[in-house]
C-alpha cells in the first residue's frame, strides 16, 4: 500500500534521548504538532536498561507516517534509542511507509556517519557490555543511515527549529491530505471554490465569519480540516479547533475555548495584543450552541483585518439565528468510497440503494 492511500494512527512519531530533551526542545515540539492537530506519538516510558522494544511501540511506529528523530549528545549512548531507530529505519527500509526526519540537535552528523568522537566512546561501552556483538552492528549502521538522511541542526534558538520542523511536516501533510481526505471527498474543487470565494483570501479589509453546514459528521470535519490546511497559509496566525462542543463542559464556553485557542494559535507573534494588527484564521469545526458562537466571537473581535473565523455546524438554525449571513450548505457532502459503494448496488433492490445513500449523507 503506497503512503499516499495507507492508514495511519499517527501522523508523527517522536524519537529522543529522554533525559537531553524531553523538558525543553522536545517539549516544545510536541506542543506545536499537536496545536497544529497534528497526531504526534511521544514514548514517555524510555528505559535506559530496556533491551526489547515492546510490540505497541513497534506497532506505533509502524503506523505513523513521519519518525521525528531527535539525536543529542547522548542518544547513541542509549540502547533503547537505538533499539528504537533500528526499529524505524527497517520500516522505513522494507515497508517505505515511513519518512524519516533527522534532527541533530548539538551534534555533528558527519560525527554520527563515521562514528567518532563522542559516538565511538559511546559504542566502545555498548560492545564492553553486550554480548550479541550483531545488536551493536544493526545500531552503528542504522545510526550511519540516519545520518546520510539530509536533516534539520539546531542553531541558538530552539523556538525557530521548532517552527521550522513544524512547517515541514504540516506542508507534507497538507499534500497528503490533498491526495487522500482531499480528494475522497465528492466534487471537493467545487466545495474549494465556493469557500475560497466566501473567504475572500486575498483581502485585507474587515473580518468575515463563515458558516458551513453538513449533516455528515466525519465529512465535514475533513472538509473544514482540508480548508484550513489549504489556507492557512494566507494568514499571519491559524488555528484549528475540532470538536468544539467537546471542548466545552457546562456554561463556562468562553473560558474553555479561550484557553483552547490560546493553547493551539500558530504564528510569528500570537500574543493578544499581536493579534489585534494580524489576519488571522480561525477554524472551529463542530459548533452546536450559540453560547459557543459568543465565545469564538470574543476572541474574533481582536483579530486584524482580513481575518477568517470559519465554522461548521450539522444545525442550520444555529447559523440563521447568529446572523451569519456567509454559509456554505454542502447538504451532499460524502466521500467517493460511499459513492462507489453506493453504485455498486445498482441492480439491487431499491431498498438497499435507499439505505446506501443514506448511510452515505449521515456517516
């Protein structure tokens, strides 16, 4: 199965020398994937003395689409680190469902790809120690395969690598989106035109709220996932908030998604009062109560101009009594797959065909 049409569980899966990384850079970074909704694997259970990566662990990298590969001063020093990367350049070398991205965060890769340094002082303990002397050759050439992968070096500021590592994987997602979410969804350079048009992109004058209604809940969650994902850039700041009315608990809507939007708002300067002179995005899918319109609109109301707040709904109504006078009804929203399902029953009684098609409008 080619990586444009597999399924995976993860997006990204992160490897790193706990102890190097974890409280600083590889905090950092998860917080960003995941704010950009990016679905990001962190093994918080590292242990050092560990000889065997568990099978969930194998299985997790097997179904992420990226390995994230921190290597610091001491991640050669680590046997699970090199269990693990063993692990992930063999996916990457039989299956090809994994890209591998290096990130030698304060190392030298040519000292990674010759072994030498701080790395040969750290193999010499490895083969003084292990007694399967082919473990400790799999874990020098897997580390010389990483480091003949071109990849990302740490500098003086560790929030620019982020952004930079970030950039790159929400960019090949996007393509993979396009390929996969995009295209499996019915007439989806129709719906795009018609939003792009509602959107305005290109303008820099007043802030715009737009509706999209739906019935299909897992359709149109990848619908306002693919618009953000294809706009975003367009805009100073973006951020997506999916399943909003999970996001909420009891009648302090604004709170929640203040903070929920505060937590996940990507940009240069995403401060407050940054905001106020940015054109801003704002994607909240699954809306179901005009107290969390209100909220979103608190934080709209400090964006600049030009600024997008887009959302979608199941309910009709909700749009009509807010005022939002931009919707976008995709009442026959529904994935290619049901669509060839659905004509497969052509010859069928009409029973089966009326009970395909609905099963298609309201998945």
């Amino acid at each position: 199965m080619s990586s444009a049409t597999a399924t995976y569980n993860y997006d990204v899966f992160l490897s790193f020398r706990g102890p190097d990384t974890r409280r600083k850079f590889i905090s950092f970074l998860y917080k960003e994937l995941v704010g950009r909704d990016i679905r990001t694997f962190k093994d918080d259970k590292e242990l050092e003395n560990g000889q065997m990566i568990s099978p969930e662990l194998k299985l997790a990298i097997e179904d992420s689409r990226f390995a994230v590969v921190v290597v610091s001063e001491n991640y050669a020093a680590s046997s699970w680190c090199l269990n693990e990367l063993v692990e992930i350049m063999e996916v990457q070398k039989n299956k090809g469902s994994i890209t591998v991205m290096p990130i030698f965060y304060g190392v030298n890769p040519c000292h990674l790809r010759r072994q030498i340094g701080d790395v040969a002082e750290q193999f010499k303990k490895h083969e003084a120690r292990e007694k399967d002397l082919e473990k400790v050759l799999k874990w020098r050439q897997a580390l010389a395969a990483l480091a003949d992968i071109s990849g990302d070096c740490s500098g003086e500021d560790d929030s620019k690598l982020v952004d930079v590592i970030a950039d790159k994987i929400s960019k090949e997602l996007m393509i993979v989106t396009r390929i996969s979410n995009g295209r499996n969804l019915v007439g989806i350079d129709k719906h795009m035109n018609e939003l792009n048009r509602l959107m305005d992109l290109n303008s820099n004058k007043g802030k715009r709220m737009v509706g999209i209604w739906a019935r299909g809940g897992s359709c149109r969650s990848a619908l306002a996932k693919y618009v953000y994902q294809t706009s975003c850039q367009h805009f100073d700041s973006h951020c997506f908030l999916g399943n909003v009315k999970r996001i909420c608990h009891g009648n302090y809507f604004e709170s929640h998604l203040h903070k929920e939007f505060l937590d996940n708002i990507q940009g240069e300067n995403s401060s407050k009062q940054s905001l106020k002179k940015q054109k801003v995005l704002l994607v909240a899918d699954d809306v179901d109560k005009l107290e969390q319109l209100d909220a979103l609109a608190g934080d709209f109301s400090g964006f600049g101009p030009g600024s997008v707040v887009i959302i979608t709904t199941k309910d009709k109504q909700l749009l009509i009594s807010y005022g939002i006078q931009l919707v976008y009804e995709a009442e026959f929203l529904t994935f290619q797959k049901f669509c060839r399902s659905f004509r497969s029953l052509a010859f069928k009684k009409r029973d089966d065909i009326s009970a395909a098609f609905e099963w298609a409008l309201y998945i």
